[in-house]
C-alpha cells in the first residue's frame, strides 16, 4: 500500500504531462501561423525557456541551499541528455526527419561555446554573483546569434485580433502543465528508488537530468508527431543552450555558490565534446533517422560511465 502514493504521482504525473504536451503544442503552431517568428526561433526561446523550467528552478533552489554541485550537474546532464537521449529517441517515437544545417551548426557552436566559458568561470571552485550574471548574459548574445540564423517567415502574419494572446496564454499554460506533470512524476520515480535502496547521489546525478529533461521529450515527439518538425529541434537545441548558460548561471546570480573545480570542469569540458560531436554527426547526414538516432544513444550512454571514470 505504501507504493500506491509514489506509482500513482508517476502515472498520474505523466499522463498530465503527455495531456498538457498536445496543448502546448496546438498553441505554439498557432502562434506560428498568427505572427512573423519562425518555428525554430519559437522553439529555442519561449518553448525552450518553458520546457526547461525545472533546471531553471532546481538551479535557484539548490543555489539557494548552497547546493552548488547539484545545480551544475542537474544543468550540464541536462544539456548533454537533451542532444543526445532526446535528440536520439525522437526519430524512433516522432519519425525520421531532415536537418537545417545552418540552423544546427549555429545552435550548435553556441552550446560549446558557452558550457567551454562555464568551465572557465568554474576553474576556481566557485560561481559569484558575476559569474552567474556572464552566464545570464551569455545566453542573451547566444539566443541572438541563433535567432539570426533561425530564418524569417515569407508569408504575411494575419491580423493582429485573430487571437495571438489566447494563444500566448495558452502555451505558457501548457507548458506549465508539462513541468507540473514531470515534477510530480519524479517524485514518484525518486521515491520508489529510495525505497528501493538506490543511493542518494545516483538518483540526484544521473534522476534529476532524466527526469528535468521529460518536458523536452514529451514536447518534442508530440510536435514531430503533429508535423512541426522545427519546433521540435528548436526546443531540443535551444533547452541544452539555456542549460549551459541561464540555467547554470540564475541561481549564483542571486546566491552565490561553492562548486567541485574538478568534477565541473571535467563535465563542462566532456559535454562540449560530446554535443560538438552530435551537431558535426546530424549536420553531416542532414537527415536524422534510426542510424544517426542510435549512434546519439550510443554517446549518450557512453557519457555518464566515462564521467564517473
């Protein structure tokens, strides 16, 4: 009986999350065809600030709390897993599809090149309110190279009343819903786990990036699936650009933290590496199928025990 409460948050988590997805994205494809922002701008700013929404808050607590290996691990794993499991899966749950390469070259150079300034922050142990002000920052000049290669819509935005804050409202609140659902289904996967004898570092180091990264996935298969192809990549590249950057870097913004110099900077300098790969392997194929799909799984699962090593 003590399982009922954590099973029941995980199914109940998930299927909120999967329910809320299909709205979120009905309101982002609106918002396409009712302004002038391309697809792929849309998703690496608006849906991917909301789909990241646990690292952004994991990062403020855990900062907060002084916690300061838990918000870099959460936010480096998580960028890592957004280019690899999740980038990696969605061509077996969403479908094959075929790749921008001036779009993820971009996006691309701009995640390495922000988690390699991460790590230079990160060489003396600490991130001050400064640092984590240069990352916050970061991710603005970032998101504004991106945006410059994201493309301009060609055909004209409809008129200004058919509904453009309806549905705003309606993708702020269903991207809620996914972090929501997510959140909940984590503390139920977390508490099985405990009660299972798993130890505390390895849900907290390898669970909290999985499970902050479900908003992406849950997202991105539903857009594939509802043939919006640039939402989806758009949220799986710009959610791991603002892991490496706002997500790190708004916590010590307002707290200041210690950090493990040795275990950030080995992970910052192993996640560069391993996303510059994957955006070289899709860029390379230009279209991401089972194939490409599987050698991302393979980095993905190669990463962690190399890490630990």
């Amino acid at each position: 009986m003590d399982l009922a409460w954590p099973v029941g948050a995980m199914v109940a988590g998930f299927a909120v999350a999967v329910a809320a997805s299909r709205i979120a994205v009905d309101a982002a494809s609106t918002l396409v065809r009712r302004t002038r922002i391309p697809p792929f701008v849309l998703g690496i700013t608006l849906v991917a600030i909301g789909t990241d929404l646990p690292e952004i808050v994991n990062s403020v607590v855990a900062s907060a709390r002084g916690l300061g290996d838990i918000n870099v691990g959460d936010s480096i794993g998580s960028a890592v897993t957004q280019v690899t499991l999740v980038l990696g899966l969605l061509p077996f749950l969403g479908g094959a599809f075929v790749i921008t390469r001036k779009k993820v070259s971009a996006v691309g150079a701009a995640i390495v090149a922000a988690l390699l300034l991460g790590a230079l922050l990160m060489m003396d142990g600490r991130l001050s309110r400064l640092d984590g002000a240069v990352l916050v920052v970061a991710w603005v000049v970032t998101s504004l190279f991106v945006w410059r290669q994201g493309g301009t819509r060609t055909a004209d935005a409809v008129p200004a009343d058919t509904g453009r804050r309806h549905s705003f409202l309606e993708l702020v609140g269903g991207l809620a819903f996914i972090t929501g659902g997510v959140l909940l289904a984590m503390w139920g996967i977390i508490e099985l786990a405990d009660r299972a004898g798993t130890p505390a570092y390895i849900i907290s180091f390898f669970g909290a990036s999985l499970g902050t990264s479900l908003p992406e996935l849950v997202f991105d298969i539903t857009a594939l699936r509802r043939g919006q192809r640039d939402l989806a990549i758009g949220d799986v590249f710009g959610s791991s650009l603002v892991d490496a950057t706002l997500s790190i870097g708004i916590g010590p913004a307002l707290f200041p933290i210690a950090v493990t110099a040795d275990l950030a900077l080995r992970g910052s300098l192993m996640a560069a590496g391993v996303i510059g790969l994957v955006a070289l392997l899709i860029v390379a194929r230009r279209r991401h199928d089972w194939r490409s799909g599987i050698a991302v799984l393979v980095l993905y699962a190669a990463f962690y025990p190399a890490l630990l090593m």
